[in-house]
C-alpha cells in the first residue's frame, strides 16, 4: 500500500432521505451506515481502496450512492482511479472479500493517468473527480480536475457531456460561454434548486457560477 495514503479519511458524511440514515466512506474502502439517533456506526462492507472526494445520492434512487474515485491504492491496480461507481445501501451482500455485490462501475475503463471521452457513461472518461452533485432531475455534475471541466452525467440515457470548459486547457480563468470559459483544477461543485451550480475553480482562486439555458 501507498504509505502516503491514510485509510482513516472520509470526506462526505451524507444523509439518505429515505431511511434517514448517514452515510460515509472511508479511504480504506469500508462503507458505512451511521444512526443518527444512537450514533451506532455499522460497516456495511467493503469498496475498493482509494480516495473518493466525490459522494451523492441519486435525487430519486434514493438508496442509490454515487461516488467518485480520484486515485486508487488497491492491489489489484489502479482501476477504480478516475472512475464513477454506484452502491445500492440497502443491500449489505458480500462476497469472500468482503466486497458490497451491489458495488458497480459506471464509467470506462481509463488509463492510469486518467483522459477525457464523452458519450456512453459505459465508455467515458475522466481524469481525477472531484466532487459531484446531482440536480434534481438526476443529472450528476462531476468536477473533473485534471481535465479542467465541467461534466454531466445524464443518469436517464446514461450519456456524459462536456458542459463548460476546455479538456486538457488549464489556464488564467476566462469567463464567456462553452466553448470559450475556462477553469484551472475545478473542484466543489454544488447546484441550487434553480439549476444553478457554481464551482470552486481551485487554482484559479475563483467560485464561478453556471447557468445551462
């Protein structure tokens, strides 16, 4: 393993409507299932190891935990890096390693230093996720870091776009339309109940906002 890499991290505690149950992962790749009233923590199972800045639940599967994985520390190789996965909480199902058999990977498979393809979510690419957010007709904003852009994820076609910036185009921030604004290293990315995200451009030293018309 990555010495580097702490296995006690989580980053997102969130809440699941439906139950009323929080949620979080940790770096070490255990999922887990906090009650609010007693405060109990339950491991549900285990995700591959590596570093999820990225965590939602789908505005109307509502059982349904997105996450995204910016870089991976696992024996198997570098496969979940780069990449979006989906868990079912509700089902605590394991196989002999202890991994959660509703665990899936959404996005294509990505070369260890990550790339960008839009199209078929099945096919996509990215290159180091950060955070993602969902709007609440269930398209998944990803701030895609290392390609310096905005991506949807439609989750009824199940189709990835380039919403705003340039793939690959890192650089002093500009402002204008699609294909004219750019970002340096987006990051948070949150959306109000207008539609409206706005962004943490992190090395542009900028929160940015984006109104889709």
């Amino acid at each position: 393993p990555n010495n580097n890499l702490n296995y006690e991290t989580h980053y997102q505690c969130l809440l699941c409507e439906e139950d009323g149950m929080y949620y979080t992962r940790y770096t070490g790749g255990q999922i887990v299932r906090i009650n609010p009233e007693t405060w109990e923590a339950k491991i549900l199972g285990m995700s591959p190891i590596g570093v999820t800045y990225g965590a939602a639940f789908h505005p109307t599967r509502k059982y349904e935990l997105w996450l995204g994985y910016d870089r991976a520390d696992s024996p198997t190789g570098p496969e979940p890096a780069n990449s979006l996965y989906t868990i079912d909480v509700r089902d605590e199902s394991k196989d002999e390693d202890n991994m959660l058999l509703s665990l899936k990977k959404m996005s294509g498979p990505v070369p260890p230093m990550g790339a960008h393809r839009d199209g078929p979510l099945n096919q996509s690419q990215f290159n180091s996720i950060r955070m993602i957010n969902f709007d609440a007709a269930g398209n998944l904003f990803v701030g895609d870091a290392r390609n310096h852009c905005i991506r949807m994820v439609n989750t009824s076609t199940m189709m990835v776009s380039t919403i705003i910036g340039i793939p690959g185009v890192n650089s002093p921030f500009k402002d204008g339309v699609k294909e004219e604004a750019t970002f340096n290293t987006p990051h948070g990315i949150v959306t109000d109940p207008d539609g409206v995200i706005y962004v943490t451009d992190y090395n542009n030293f900028r929160v940015r906002r984006i109104a889709i018309e």
